[in-house]
C-alpha cells in the first residue's frame, strides 16, 4: 500500500514504466509519481475542475499527460499538461449536452475518446495530435452522421466509466469497446484506416460485434473492462471482465477470453474461440491486466483480486500475506501494472514476487 497524499475516489492510473505513472479521481484530482510510488505528487487542479470526476488518464511521459471527466454534458471535458501538472489547458469539452464520456485510450499521438450513446448512436471521438483537437469518428458532415455513425446502440445499453478500460486500441482508425446495461453485454470492433490500405479504395468504416456470455439485464451490469494480450490487432487475445457491480459478490458471469483463430480478419464473429471459466473471478471485476513477465492474468474489483494463469479457464483469489495490509486485496476500481487505484485514495503497487510460479 501507497500514502497518495488524498481522500479522492480514484479511478483513472496509467503507468508507463520506468516508475513513471499518473492518477485521477474525484475533486479535479491528479496524481503523479516518477519513483515508482515512492512519492505521489499532488498535481495542480485544471482550472474549474474543481468538482470534476477525473475517470480516465493518458500519459505520453514524466511532464505530459490527459485527463478526461465524466459527466453529463459538458462536465465532460479533456485537460492536458505538458510541464508536469504544474499547468494545465483545457482541450475539449463534450459538444452533446446528453453525452457523458467513459474511457480515453492513446496509442502515440492517435487517440480514441468513447462516450455513451447519443440518439442511438455511441459518440466516439479521435485526434492525431495527442489530444490537442479532437473530431467525431468517421463524420464529417451532418450526413455522415446519418449514414457512416459508429455503430449503433441497443436500446438501454451503455458503457461503464469504472476504470477508464471499456475502450482498447492502439490509434483512432482500429478500436474495440465493451458495453452493458439492461439489454446485453458486447463487444464493438471499429475499422476504418486497414481497410482502406487493404482493398485500395475509398475509406468505409467497418463495424462487427459480438454478444458476450456475461451477465447483464440491468443497468448495473455487463462488461466493464476490457485488455489484450498482446500489442496487435491481429490474432486478437483478449479478456473482459465485469458482473454486476450494485452485487459486488455475485460471481456468474463475469469473464470471458476471447481468442481470433490463425489468419482470421473481417468479420470476426465467426472466427472467435470463447473461452468461459471453469472456476471464475469470486464477484464482480471492473479492471484486468496481463503480466507477460509472469503470463499472468489479474483483475480487480470492490471484494477482492483474482489471478489467472491458464487465459481465464482458472481465477484463483490472490490473498494478502501476514506482512501486507489485511485489506490489500479489496476496495480496487482500476489496474495499470504495477499500479492498482481505488477509493478513498487507495493506491498499491504489486509485488510482482507472488506472481512467481
């Protein structure tokens, strides 16, 4: 366990080695540490951001980094630092007075900004100039918006702003997000910038989905997080976790690997192997990563912390020792490994140790 030096909620981490890693939570909160938590430094809080509820971070290094609020309208907005959170400015604000955004995700200087939907339609966002403007994916024109939106939403489904892990992808032209909500859980998969290098013709955005075996059926719950095995597209490895968070102990239904066989592309619904669990997370989970070092599944959430070594077929607790906090396992809302955030300024580092066979 970590002093973060604050009683805010936190949800956003983002650790990019090097023991370089940004945090965000309630009350316009931003944390950074560059000594892998030795000290967690209280940032400056962006101007008006004072009753802000920072979801989402991105780090690019030790003095640049944006943090995203989530919020109806425009309570949802971008802040980006360049000089190590002593200044920041203000990016974008959410244009839909109903919208309210969920997760951010970078890959370099291309990101890709998910919110709920919009008259039936997810809003998603995109830059390519590490979040200085921000435009609708794939919509240009009034138009486009009718024909070329991203992919529509059922009705009454959503995204969960629990971990700013919903959305994954590495740049704005391929992405994937994870839903819930009182219809059922998916999975969303964006294309735009491979297809058209593939067929050499003008750029049509490709959506595919695929119906996840978690639980859903209300508001509360569905898939929360999503996080891939490896950095490519292609085959696509990835776990999502979730439950039904208002039931923090319930554990039917609450992860699923998904696994693309050798060669498979577009569409992809076909070409999935589902891995379910034979023995699954013990409750609901709203964050998961991969430890290649180790080939280590964790994930977290409000009842405790599970490990996987076998992608996903077999959670096991992972439980404090005699020497760690008696609660080190519990009260997670997100994971960017080493680093694990939670409320009431709960802040941990793994000791990547217990992960050894």
């Amino acid at each position: 366990m970590q002093d973060s030096h604050t009683n805010a909620d936190l949800r956003g981490i983002h650790s990019i080695g090097k023991g370089v890693a940004w945090a965000s939570g309630t009350g316009g909160t931003v944390l950074r540490t560059t000594d892998d938590g030795a000290y967690w430094q209280p940032c400056v809080t962006p101007p008006g951001a004072e009753a802000l509820d920072f979801r989402g971070i991105q780090a690019f290094d030790a003095d640049t980094a944006i943090v995203m609020s989530s919020g109806k309208g425009d309570l949802s907005r971008l802040y980006k630092t360049t000089d190590a959170c002593k200044t920041w400015k203000l990016v974008f604000t959410n244009p839909d007075k109903d919208g309210f955004w969920d997760a951010i995700r970078f890959g370099g200087a291309e990101g890709i900004l998910v919110g709920d939907p919009i008259d039936g339609k997810f809003s998603v966002f995109r830059t390519k100039n590490e979040g200085l403007t921000w435009t609708r994916w794939g919509i240009t024109t009034k138009d486009d918006w009718d024909k070329e939106s991203p992919a529509k939403s059922m009705k009454d489904e959503t995204l969960f702003a629990a971990s700013n892990e919903a959305v994954w992808g590495f740049g704005d032209s391929a992405f994937l997000y994870v839903t819930g909500g009182a219809s059922r859980a998916r999975l969303i998969y964006a294309d735009e910038g491979r297809w058209c290098t593939e067929l050499g013709v003008g750029c049509r955005i490709k959506f595919s989905s695929v119906s996840l075996p978690l639980i859903a059926g209300s508001k509360s719950a569905g898939a929360f997080a999503v996080a891939s095995r490896v950095n490519t597209f292609w085959p696509l490895k990835l776990m999502v976790v979730g439950g039904d968070y208002e039931h923090p102990d319930n554990a039917s239904r609450n992860a699923v690997f998904l696994s693309s066989r050798d060669g498979a592309h577009f569409p992809f619904t076909s070409y999935f192997d589902v891995i379910q669990p034979a023995a699954p997370p013990h409750g609901f989970r709203s964050a998961v990563a991969y430890d290649s070092a180790t080939k280590t599944w964790i994930t977290v959430g409000l009842n405790g912390t599970d490990i996987s070594t076998d992608d996903g077929l077999n959670w096991r607790a992972l439980k404090p020792s005699p020497t760690d906090a008696p609660d080190a396992d519990k009260n997670w809302n997100a994971l960017s490994l080493p680093f694990v955030v939670g409320p009431k300024g709960r802040v941990g580092r793994l000791r990547t140790e217990v992960l050894k066979p």
